[in-house]
C-alpha cells in the first residue's frame, strides 16, 4: 500500500525534477518506487527516455505492466490503473510499429471510472489515431477530461473541434453588437502564414478575453505552422489583438510515434505589440538557454547563457549577437580566449572562457562560446600557474611560439595579451609549388 509518506517523496521528487535537479529526483523516485509507489516507477521510465535510452526505461514500465496483469480484474487500485495506462502508453510511444494492441490492453473504462484522470488525455489519442470517423469519440473524450480538471485535454480539444471550418466560429460572450466581449472561444479556417516572432504561422484557435471583438486580457492562441510536424502556442496577456505584458510562446514537435507533441522550444517573459520585449527566459530543444533582456524580438543587453552540458557565462548582446568579449563566468575571475589559425585555404576562429583557478586545462574544460567548423590546430593546453592579487599567471602551449617552446605570463585584470607563431610552409597544387604562411594565435583577456 502506498502511504502518505510515499506520496510526499514522490511529490519531493517531482519538484526536485521541475527545477531540473533530476539526479537528486532520480534518487526519491527510486526510494518511492522501492516502496511499492508504481507511478514512481513511470516517472523513472520517463528520465530514461529523455535520455534516449528506451530499453532502460522499459524495464521500469514492465514492472507496472506485470503488477497490473497478475492482480485481480478489474482492478480497483487506483494509483496502479493510473500507472498502468502511463506505462502502456509510453510503451506504446516506445514501440510505436505496435501502438494500438499494446494500448488495448488496458481497460481504459475502468481506469476512467476509477478517477484516473490521464485516462481521457490517452484514450482520446487512441480513437483520434483511429481516423476521422473516430473522432467524435476523441473529442467526447477529451471534453470530459477538460470537465475533470485534467488541462492537458483542453488543446488537442481545442485544436480538432472545428477542423474543417472555412469560416471563423465564435463561442462565447457578445456585447450588444455580437462582437466577442467577454470571455469565448474563436475558430479561425486555416490562413495564410505569416512571420510571427521567428515563426511562419496563423491563427487557429484563441480561447480567453475579449474586448468588443478584440483579444484583450487573458487567453491563449494556438497557430497553424508551415510543418505538421510541429505546432505553435501562446498563452499571456493580450492587449489590442497582440501578445502584451507576460506571456509563455512554445514550439512543438511530434513524438516519434506521431501521436502526441512534445515541447522543445519555449520563451516565457515580456512582450510589447507582440514581440518579445524586456526580460524573459529562452529554454531551447538542443538543451541550452538564455536568461536576459530582449529588444524587438532579438536578445540585447545582459543575459546568461546556459549551454547543453550544463555551463555557464554571462554577456552582453546587441541586435540579437553575443559581443563575445564581454563573457565572464560566474562568481569567479575568467579568461576569455580566442584562438585564431589560419593557413593557404581556411581561416578558423575560436572562442572560449576559462575559470581563473589554478591548473592545467584544454579549452574544452572550458565554455565553448564559438568555434568555427573545421577549426584546425587542436586545442592547445593551458596552464594557470598562480592567482594572485588580481594577477594570474599562466603557461601557454609551445605552438603559439616561434621558438615552439612554452610561453609563460602574467595578465592583469582588465588587461589583454597576444602570442603569435608564423610558420612557412609549401603546398603543391597541380605540379605547381605554393609558399605561404601557417599562423597561429592565442589572445587573453582577463574579465
């Protein structure tokens, strides 16, 4: 039996996860499912999905699997129907050749009557999935989980409601002309797509406030894209039509299984006229993010910036660029380097930032801010020798040197320093000899 004590560590680990301390979440939700709790177990399928490994994540679904098959049926635990019809349907997601039969296996009327709320968001899918003749039964679905609290059913709701409708559908308040005031939902036919905040979309449903006939308030849009593949929404405050005040704009993309879409890019901030103005917090697919002010829709002014493997720097960026000498690393002194190398047919450029602390280091240990593809020379190795009085000295790679032996120095905050080598060299091209320079650079900047 799952006791309280267990919900609230599966709860603990929920909220550990949202603020992605997933290695501390993964923990609790193993001390949970250890316990009996097998929506823990789900919840650890899910971490080992998000990191494509599906065969570690189907061991954990077919331990629910099996504890829902061998106990009596119907089954009337309710926490274990909910986690059953997760794990079907990741697994379903998982194999997705094999989809329906896997999903069928459930009892899905049971789960709804048992108060698993999920049930509706899945079944939905399930007949949605079917073909157009089922989707009445999707949307009937769906209406009752949007009636049960569930808001995961409001969009696909939402979205297939009026499919084919080649005139606008209003739903909702009028004032005394028939113009929408109030709160109501607007259909809209499928338009022609137009440049909106790096996106080609058009409008298809808006549900929220309105002000005789105009989109005021709260509320949210869903857009048409140029892809099927993938799907655009806002939710925020509205002012004269347009997205003004703080609003959350998202971009999905289908699972692999085609059945339901999955968050990959996201803004949520500031907007003025319907563009991302003041600051806000950029989370994009690749696992990166940018946490500063923005300007007309582009990044300008302070930001930090996160990378995928999980460093990061602050800087400042104008018209949407990063001025890549103003990147510091944070609470810590940092050495911003470029590297530059440059022969008969490429010129490569590189960027990095470096902690100020004592050690030997490849500029890979540091944050790549930078380089360009097909970067020639390797990365050279550094040595901080002392930190001092705001003065650092380092140890530099022989490369950088005409004589090839190490450079040793000493920067100061604020200050910059260059190393430069100039080899000759001859590349024959169609029997014909060619002399030209191999340069290479390393500049230091302390910040």
């Amino acid at each position: 039996m799952v006791t309280d004590e267990i919900l609230k560590l599966r709860q603990q680990a929920i909220e550990l996860s949202r603020i992605r301390r997933e290695e501390e979440a993964l923990e609790l939700f193993e001390r949970a499912a250890e316990s009996g709790d097998y929506l823990s177990d789900v919840y650890i399928a899910r971490y080992w999905l998000s990191r494509r490994n599906s065969d570690e994540a189907q061991e954990y679904l077919n331990r629910v699997i099996a504890a829902y098959n061998s106990a009596s049926q119907p089954v009337e635990d309710a926490l274990l129907v909910e986690a059953a019809a997760e794990a079907y349907y990741l697994s379903g997601d998982i194999n997705s050749d094999n989809y329906a039969p896997i999903l069928a296996k459930l009892d899905w009327e049971n789960a709804i009557r048992l108060g698993c709320v999920k049930a509706y968001y899945r079944l939905g899918y399930l007949h949605y999935n079917k073909g157009i003749d089922y989707l009445d039964k999707a949307l009937e679905c769906w209406k009752k989980g949007v009636e049960a609290g569930d808001e995961r059913c409001i969009e696909p709701y939402n979205e297939h409601l009026h499919e084919d409708t080649e005139e606008p559908i209003y739903e909702g308040e009028t004032d005394e002309n028939g113009l929408p005031h109030g709160r109501g939902v607007m259909y809209y036919p499928k338009g022609k797509l137009q440049q909106w905040s790096g996106f080609m979309v058009a409008p298809k449903c808006y549900e929220g406030q309105w002000c005789h006939g105009v989109k005021s308030g709260k509320g949210q849009m869903l857009y048409y894209t140029e892809y099927k593949s993938s799907r655009i929404s806002y939710r925020g405050d509205w002012k004269e039509d347009m997205p003004e005040g703080t609003g959350r704009v998202c971009e999905y993309y289908r699972s692999v299984s085609k059945r339901e879409f999955i968050e990959q890019n996201s803004y949520e901030g500031g907007w003025v006229a319907g563009t991302r103005e003041g600051f806000g917090v950029e989370n994009l697919r690749d696992g990166s993010s940018y946490m500063g002010y923005w300007a007309e829709d582009k990044r300008q002014g302070k930001g930090l910036m996160s990378t995928p493997d999980g460093k990061s720097f602050h800087g400042v960026w104008s018209d949407g660029y990063l001025d890549r000498s103003s990147c510091y690393l944070e609470n810590t002194p940092s050495l911003n380097i470029t590297l530059n190398h440059a022969g008969l047919d490429y010129n490569r450029t590189a960027f990095y930032l470096l902690p100020c602390k004592v050690g030997s280091y490849q500029l890979t240990d540091g944050v790549n801010l930078m380089s360009d593809r097909g970067f020639k020379g390797g990365e050279p190795l550094i040595d901080i020798l002392s930190v001092e009085d705001g003065v650092v000295r380092y140890r530099v790679d022989g490369k950088y040197s005409d004589e090839n032996s190490p450079i040793e120095g000493t920067i100061a905050e604020g200050q910059s320093v260059e190393h430069c080598s100039v080899m000759e060299d001859v590349v024959t091209i169609y029997d014909e000899d060619y002399e030209h320079d191999i340069v290479r650079s390393i500049k230091i900047f302390l910040k």
